[in-house]
C-alpha cells in the first residue's frame, strides 16, 4: 500500500499543472517539498514568507544531501524585491532597500513588472519549477504574483488554512475560493510524523482536536489524556512553567497571544524563561531614536537615562543601577560622550544578574547596536540598530531552550514541551491550533475551562 | 547572437568610436590605416574566451595607459542560459531597430538584449562585464569565459590549423562537445594510451646499442640505475591532446590542403558551431581565395532572414564589393583618433556594381570624362613621377599609388551623374576632387561641391580638355596634336572632322594639311576650330586615348608655363601628392 506521503511527492513532482497541498502540523510538508524537489529535474523556485522559513528549508535541503543547484530558497518578499528593483523603470518600485512598510511598494511593483513579456524568457531559463510554502499566509497581491507564474511554470503551492494566523494586516487568501479553483488538490498530509518518535498518541489526539476545529466544534480537553490541563491564573502560569522546567528535559515554549502577557510571564519567572521579542524591535527603535536626537544635542544626561530605562525593561531585578560601584566609571565615560562604552556596560550587568534577565534579546541587541555604532559605518545609532537586527532577521535568533514567546513568532517552530498560557485570550482557532502543535513531547493547556469554545 | 551597437575608446588608433550596426552582413572597406581592422580585432577581444589578452602599453591609444581602454556592444538574440536570474536576467535591456536601445520593453518588435563592456586599464588585466541599462548605480556582473563562448563569436585569422582539430580550445574540439561534454576528453586520453602501449612493443634494441658504453662511465660518475637503463617513449612528448587527432580527407590531413580551403573550412566549422547563431569575423576575407571561390564564400556567408549569423569582414578587394550590396558596405574613416562606420547608401548601388574600387581609394578625383581619368594616370606614370623624383622633399607621395589617389570617371556616359557621385562619396568620409569640364549646369552644383568639402577643378574658360589644350599648346605642337589624333583615329575622318570645322573660313582644299591649316593666319582663330574639331570628333574621347593624350602632354608641359592648363594641373598635381 502507497503511503499518502508518496502520493503527494509523486503529484508534486510530475504536476504540470498547478497544485496545492493541504498540511496538517508536523505532518511532513517540508519534508514533502524537500522530497519533491530532489526528485525533480531542473531548478526549483522554493519560496516562504520568512527568513526562519527559509533557514528551515535550505537546512532540510542540506540534511537529505540535495545538490545546490536544485534549488533556490527565497523569501517571497526578497525574490520579488530582486526582480523589482532591478528593473525600477518598468516596475516603478520607488525604494530600492524598503524598510518597514516599504515593503508593501514591493508586491504592486512586482505585479507591474511581471506583466512584461520578457520575463517569461527569464523564469523559464533559471526555473523549471515553482514550490511556494505557507501558502495560507499569502496576501491577495502574492496570490495575483502566483497566478501569473502559472503561466510559464508548474506551479505547487502548500500550506495549512487552519494556521492562517496573519490573516489581520492585508487580506490574504481564502484556500476554497482563491486557491482550490485553480490548484488542484492532492491528498492531504495527515501523518502526525512530528509525534512519531517522542509521543505519537499525543500526535494522534491532536488531530483529532483538528478534526473538531475544521468543523467548529467545541473542545473538550478532558477527552485527551496526553494533554494536561491547568486552571488558569497569572499564579498558575508561574507555577506550571516552573514546574515543567523542573520535570522535563529539552526544549519549551510558553505561548502567549498579546506580547505584554508574554513580558509579564517572563518577568514573573525571574529569568527562567526568555521572552522574544518581535522581529521589528519597536522598543530598541524608538528609544534609539530618541538617543539620536539626544547626540544632536549632545544631552548624554538624557542618552543614559534612556539606555537605562530600556535595560530595566529586560530585567526582572528592580534595583539593577543603584550602589553600583562598578558601573559609576562607565558612567562617566558615557557622560563624557563616549557611547562605544554601552557594550561593556551590558556585559557587566548581564555578569552581575544575567540570571535575572528575561529579555536577553532585548539587551543583545542593544549591544549589538552600539558595536555596529563603533565601526563608524553609519551616519546614525538608528541606522546601526537597523543593520543589527537585520543580521538576526537574516541569520535566526540565538536558540534558548525555555522561552515564552507568541503564536505569531513561533509559528512553524518545534520544541518539545508546549504550554498554552492563556487558551481564552488566544483569539481564534487559527492562534490556538497553532500553540498546541508546537511540542513534540507534551502539551499542557491553561484556561478558564477544559470545555473550549472559541469560534472562528 | 546580433550585434547592434559597438563602442570603441582609446584601443589603438580608435580614440572613439560609436557604431549602430545596422546590417547582418558587413564589409567594411576603408583606406590602409582606417582601423578597420582594429574594429575587428576589438570584438574578438570583447567576446574572447580566453583568460587573458596579449595586450601591452602600444594598445592603448597614443600610448597613454592613464586612459583605459574600452569595448562595448549591446547584443541581442542571446542563448537561453545567460537569460537566467543568476545569470543576467537582472540585467537585461531592450533594443529597437529604430529606436536603439532602451531600459524598458514597449513593443512586440523590442528584443532583448544585454550590454556587454571589456576594460583595461594600466595594470593591463582584462575586466569583462555585464552593465546594467538602468540608469542606477547597479554594479556590474561578470561575465565567465565560459559564458562568453557560448554567445560564439570567431574570428577566422591566421591560425586556421588549430580549428581543424580537437586541441583544446578549438573550435572543432568546441562543436563536437556542445552535445557531448564529457567524453571527448577521456577518448584522447585513451587514444593516447593506446598510442603509448603500442609504441612500447616497438623493439628499440638497435638504439640501446650505445647504452652498454654509458653505464660504466655513469656509474664512476656516481649514477646508478635504480632499475635498469633502457630506450623508452617519453609521454610527454606524445600527446595527443594538443590537436595531433585533427580533420583529415582520406589520407591526408587537412592541414596540407591551401590556405583557401583551410580558411573555408574552419569558417564551416565555426557556422555550425553555435546553434543559437554564431558572429564570425574575417580579416580580409578575400587572403588566398580566387574570385570564383570568394564569391560563393559571401554568398554562402550571407545570412538569410531566419538565421541568427552574422558576418563581419574587412576587404580590400573589389571582387568582394562587388558581391556585396550597397547596404552591405561600410566606409570606415578615422581622423585624428574620431572613428567613422558609414554606410554606404542605395544610391550608389551602381557604382558598387560598375566601379567596386572607388571605395577602395583614400582619395577619389571624380573625373567628368574618360578623357580626364586617362590623362592623370598618364600624367602621373610620364610626367608626375619623374619630377617629383627630381624635386625630393617637396611632395608628400611620388606617385597616385602612394598617395592612395584613383581617378575614377563617373559611370554613366555624358558625365551628368559625377557630382552626384562625388557628393555622395564625400558624404561616406572619402577625400573627394571634381575634375571636369565646366561648371555649366552642374548638378549639385560647384558650390554645393565645395561646401562638402570636395575640391572643384575645372578647366579655364568653360571649355573642354580638346579646346582647352588648343588653346594652350605651343604653337608648333599643334601640328603633332594632329598627328596624334591621326594615330588614334582613322586618319580621313579627322580631317572630316577639320574640314567641317574650317570649311567656313578658308577654302576646302586647304583642309587637308597643316600647311593649309596655317594660311588662314589667325592663331588664335585656328587654335579655336581645331578645338572644337576634336571635341565634336570626339578624337580622344576614351580612357586609353586620354591616357595617349597625357603621355603626349607629358612631353611639353614643361613648356607650357603659365597656361591654364598648366595651373589646372599644377592645383591637380598638388592635391594628389601634396
């Protein structure tokens, strides 16, 4: 008997054309897309929405031995950007290196562009095929871009509607109305491989869970003897994290929804537990926006009581600045207009109550901003903390092993125990689906009630 | 692969140059020194697949290393491979037969193409590059040697022996691996081996007889044989992979076959090498090829409309100009460094057909009649040549040849088609005299002429050649004049001719003799009659009697001091050799 697997590979390889498949969690889509690719001749187009998407893939690539001049990972927003902005006149892409929310610009400009004959010349000379993954988080405009690549290529695309949890920015698309008319479906990858070798029951009882969601059913956690469940309280957060810590071994995840719970939790837990922060920093941003006006003026008073302010932020130790002996020289230096200091500051108060840190990225980055100052490469502290963190959204976060994050930030990822903070405070379907897939070995749920019913 | 447009700056005797290339078969033709070559050999550099040039400090333009040199083409009908992201599909542009090249794709009829750019400055290491079109500060890519090749550019020069076989980068080595890469390399190696092992039963004995002396003395001088010493055949020197498997006709090799066929073949070879179409160049094309076969070479060259060849060659044969259309022909010129690539337009497509080496000339006297052109090759073979001779360091060239000059009369008869002619050469670049008669309804006129640039001799007086020497030969070579005629023509008619001209001023037995001519008295009236007696007789109205009129000139010009004559010819003379 074929496995559904296979069946899928097959479909994916041989597709003239265009294709769609449906992947649970954990149930082998990369594996499938790293598959098919080998298998294919020619050169694959794999695109994904994120820079950890894309570390993830070109990883698996590397693991199964697949030669380099197979495929092409890229992010959707990156590969667009090259073509529009090698061709400004014809796209009329205004930003050439957009920021922020330049990259919006981007999608129109690539529409525009790729509605030029010559194109087709090109795709069909670097690519034989197109795979694009988390299909459920394409906007309308990247779904308009696939459509045309259909045109000349064969065309997979694969995602997970039920994971479509950035639906609250631009409208994305609808997988029966936008995609299924023109991408045929194979089979859907329903294997639980992500539990097979840690906890396959808890693999099986959470398809089950997906099963009852797809059909807007409400949960009822007691039924699922894997998954543990915990009243919730702010108390029963700090408590459980503590107490998985201190009976499991490997990696967790705390989730959260709202970024402050996530701070919160973090902080009560003393440095236990890692809270990450967002891709775009605003904090780290806007307070080194605010020391650039502060150097203009040369007001160092205002620079340290800023930096200040942001270090107490990421750590859950009150008094970190006061009665410091070994920071007053420091200090001083920084009064005295020598910003390349801050580093070494960082450093002193991460040895002296690192273990109190529950931001550490915060704090990192802010190290590495006032390093990337030091080189004289940039006119500001604003454009250094940019290229700072532009290395981390291109080269991954640094990997903590007990961290409380977001669904929106640890979508795709795996750990091996998953705790759900705040199961009511989760939104919708999409956010909660997404938290209770993320651990391989156990799941542990906290709400008002093991009776969930959240709707959409 | 098309070439559309050349830029040339500060590569030998081009300081620049900027050419649209507007035809797929081009002959460019132009004066010794035209650097015309130089365009050839510029492009077989910009598209060289090797690593490095022979280039040193002379290449660069008056030697001045400070200014680099620099080629650029854009390109179009490219090979798929080099279309890709990686490759340069980001750095695509477009090209318009009318519009030139353009960063955005408007129409159906817009092709795409790529601006490629070879550089050398004074460290005289070759940098090729992709440019971008857009006018950004995009850095440009460079281009592989590997990726260079594949756009299949050749030129066919003097090394044809190495294209006949399989040596390394030859072009025949280049066709055979485009469908095979990886087999021919272990085939010679095999083939060598086998070579190797078959030389190896050769019994060598008979060269191993000095052998036995040697050991001895070798041993006293401390060698030993760690094995034992023997004749053997050396690998090295019996490889085969440097083109020793070449093409050959039955038995004999190729290589042994005239250089015409040699070249004809490796053009061949080159043609079929590059599937997605290849540019051949040939420096002088017509080297070592009768006119029958130089002919069917340009006709096979020729392009049709769905090829994607090109063809680009230098000539300096008439035979080749000839063949070619007018369209097909390029006048190059270079002044001081500025580069010129003219095309020749379709209206002279007669004189392409009827008179191919006016465009092989570095001057052009357009002569009215074929009196005229007679007279000057006379003139400069009996007379110019010797006293210039004699007045050394006064003149530029002693001779036509030299300087470059060819009198060349207008094609059509009647001589009404010679400024037209003459403007329309001094429009393609060449120097460019008029000599005629008068400036009676010329068209363009004489003006018009001069404003172009072209230098108007006409004879004194609006009169023709025949009346004008009458007027101006010493009074006792008039007789000879006649006799001349005599020679040139039937005798009874010349004196018809006088006859008819005289008869109304003194009696008709008296036209029948010199003597008879003279008693009418009047000098100058005689002078008058017996000029228009030869030019309505026509009695040297024909190259070779022009040319007899000269060498008879040649003898009395001396004479002729301060004539007209003497003045046209004296402002002839100093244009030609000055």
């Amino acid at each position: 008997m074929v496995d559904e697997f296979d069946i899928v590979v097959e479909q994916l390889v041989t597709a003239k054309s265009p294709v769609s498949v449906k992947a649970a969690a954990g149930c082998g889509k990369t594996e499938a897309i790293v598959r098919a690719v080998a298998l294919s001749t020619g050169k694959q187009l794999v695109l994904t929405h994120t820079n950890a998407g894309v570390a993830a893939l070109r990883s698996r690539f590397r693991k199964h031995h697949v030669p380099v001049s197979q495929y092409q990972v890229d992010t959707i927003a990156s590969w667009l950007l090259k073509y529009a902005s090698a061709y400004p006149s014809m796209s009329n892409l205004a930003v050439a290196k957009p920021q922020g929310n330049d990259w919006g610009e981007v999608y129109p400009a690539a529409q525009k562009l790729f509605s030029y004959a010559f194109l087709e010349n090109v795709l069909m000379a670097s690519y034989d095929g197109v795979y694009i993954d988390e299909y459920q988080d394409c906007t309308q405009l990247q779904h308009a871009i696939a459509l045309r690549l259909c045109n000349f290529l064969p065309v997979r695309v694969l995602g997970d509607p039920l994971q479509g949890i950035f639906d609250f920015c631009d409208p994305i698309v609808d997988w029966q109305t936008d995609v299924l008319p023109t991408f045929n479906p194979t089979p859907d990858l329903t294997q639980p491989y992500r539990w097979q070798n840690s906890n396959p029951e808890l693999g099986k009882q959470l398809g089950d869970i997906r099963t009852k969601l797809l059909n807007h059913e409400p949960v009822d956690i007691n039924l699922y003897p894997e998954i543990n469940w915990q009243p919730w309280s702010e108390n029963s957060e700090i408590e459980v994290c503590k107490y998985v810590k201190a009976h499991k071994r490997g990696t967790i995840a705390g989730i959260h929804y709202w970024p402050d719970d996530a701070h919160r939790t973090a902080k009560g837990l003393n440095g236990l537990y890692q809270s990450i922060e967002e891709m775009d920093c605003k904090e780290l941003m806007t307070t080194v926006r605010r020391i650039d006006e502060w150097l203009l003026q040369e007001n160092f008073t205002a620079i340290i009581s800023g930096i200040k302010n942001l270090t107490m932020k990421a750590c859950a130790e009150r008094s970190i600045f006061s009665d410091k002996e070994y920071l007053k020289k420091e200090f001083e230096q920084l009064q005295n207009g020598d910003l390349s200091i801050v580093p070494k500051i960082i450093d002193s108060i991460t040895n002296d109550i690192g273990k109190k840190v529950y931001r550490k990225e915060l704090l990192n980055e802010m190290k590495n901003t006032f390093q990337e100052f030091s080189t004289e490469k940039y006119s500001s502290i604003y454009e250094a903390a940019f290229a700072a963190r532009y290395r981390t959204r291109v080269n991954g976060r640094k990997p903590e092993n007990r961290i409380i994050s977001r669904t929106l930030l640890i979508k795709g990822l795996e750990f091996n125990h998953a705790i759900v903070l705040n199961a009511d405070k989760l939104q919708n379907q999409k956010n909660f689906y997404v938290a209770i897939t993320r651990g391989s070995e156990s799941l542990t749920i906290l709400s008002s009630s093991p009776l969930l019913n959240l709707d959409k | 692969m098309k070439l559309r447009k050349l830029i040339i700056q500060k590569f030998r005797g081009i300081d620049n140059l900027e050419w649209e290339i507007k035809s797929d078969l081009v002959c460019l033709v132009g004066p010794g020194d035209s650097t015309k070559s130089t365009i050839l050999l510029a492009l077989e550099y910009l598209f060289s697949p090797n690593w490095n040039l022979p280039i040193t400090d002379s290449d660069f333009h008056q030697m001045v290393v400070q200014n680099p040199i620099i080629i650029e083409a854009i390109i179009t009908e490219l090979p798929e491979s080099l279309l890709s992201e990686e490759k340069f599909g980001l750095y695509l542009g477009f090209w318009n037969n009318d519009g030139g090249s353009k960063k955005n794709q408007e129409n159906d009829d817009d092709h795409i193409a790529l601006k490629i750019r070879l550089t050398i400055d004074s460290d005289l290491e070759p940098v090729w590059e992709v440019m971008s079109f857009q006018e950004d500060e995009k850095e440009p890519r460079r281009i592989s040697s590997t990726d260079r090749q594949k756009l299949g550019v050749a030129k066919i020069g003097s090394y044809v022996d190495a294209d006949l076989a399989w040596g390394r980068n030859s072009a025949l080595s280049r066709l055979t691996q485009r469908d095979d890469l990886t087999k021919i390399p272990s085939l010679l190696a095999e083939a060598e081996r086998r070579v190797l092992n078959s030389l190896a039963e050769l019994d060598l004995s008979l060269l191993e007889m000095a052998i036995g002396d040697i050991v001895p003395v070798a041993q006293i001088m401390g060698i030993n044989a760690q094995d034992a010493f023997h004749a053997g055949i050396d690998p090295l020197r019996v490889s085969l992979r440097q083109g020793a498997i070449s093409l050959f006709d039955g038995q004999l090799p190729l290589s042994l076959r005239g250089a015409g066929s040699r070249r004809l073949m490796t053009m061949a070879i080159h043609k079929s090498g590059v599937k997605e179409g290849a540019v051949i160049l040939v420096d002088e094309i017509e080297n070592s090829l009768e006119p029958y076969r130089l002919r069917h070479l340009i006709r096979q060259l020729r392009p049709n409309d769905n090829d994607n060849h090109q063809v680009l060659f230098t000539t300096h044969s008439s035979v080749t100009v000839v063949e070619c259309i007018a369209s097909e022909i390029f006048v190059v010129n270079s002044q001081n460094g500025n580069t010129k690539v003219i095309q020749v337009s379709v209206d002279l497509q007669n004189i392409v057909r009827s008179i191919p080496e006016a465009f092989l000339c570095r001057k052009v006297i357009i002569c009215e009649g074929k009196t005229e052109s007679g007279l000057l090759l006379s003139l400069d073979q009996n007379f110019w040549q010797n006293k210039h001779e004699k007045e050394t360091g006064q003149w530029r060239y002693l001779t036509m040849a030299e300087a470059g000059v060819s009198p060349i009369e207008s094609p059509k008869s009647g001589g009404s088609e010679a400024p037209k002619f003459a403007l329309a050469m001094a429009k393609l670049g060449y120097e460019v005299a008029y000599f005629g008669d008068s400036d009676r309804d010329l068209n363009p006129s004489a003006d018009c002429m001069k404003e172009n640039g072209i230098d108007v001799f006409l004879w004194d007086g609006n009169v023709e050649i025949e009346r004008r020497l009458c007027f101006d030969l010493p009074q006792n070579e008039l007789e000879g004049l006649i006799t001349l005629a005599e020679n040139l023509n039937d005798r009874n008619k010349v004196w018809a001719d006088i006859k008819k001209q005289f008869s109304t001023h003194i009696s008709p037995e008296f036209c029948s003799s010199w003597e008879g001519l003279i008693s009418l008295g009047d000098e100058r009236k005689l002078r008058e009659l017996l000029g228009k007696a030869a030019d309505d007789g026509k009695w040297f109205k024909r190259r070779d009697k022009g040319e007899s009129l000269g060498t008879f000139l040649s003898g009395y010009l001396d004479m002729m001091g301060d004539s007209p004559t003497f003045r046209t010819l004296v402002s002839i003379e100093k244009w030609c050799y000055g």
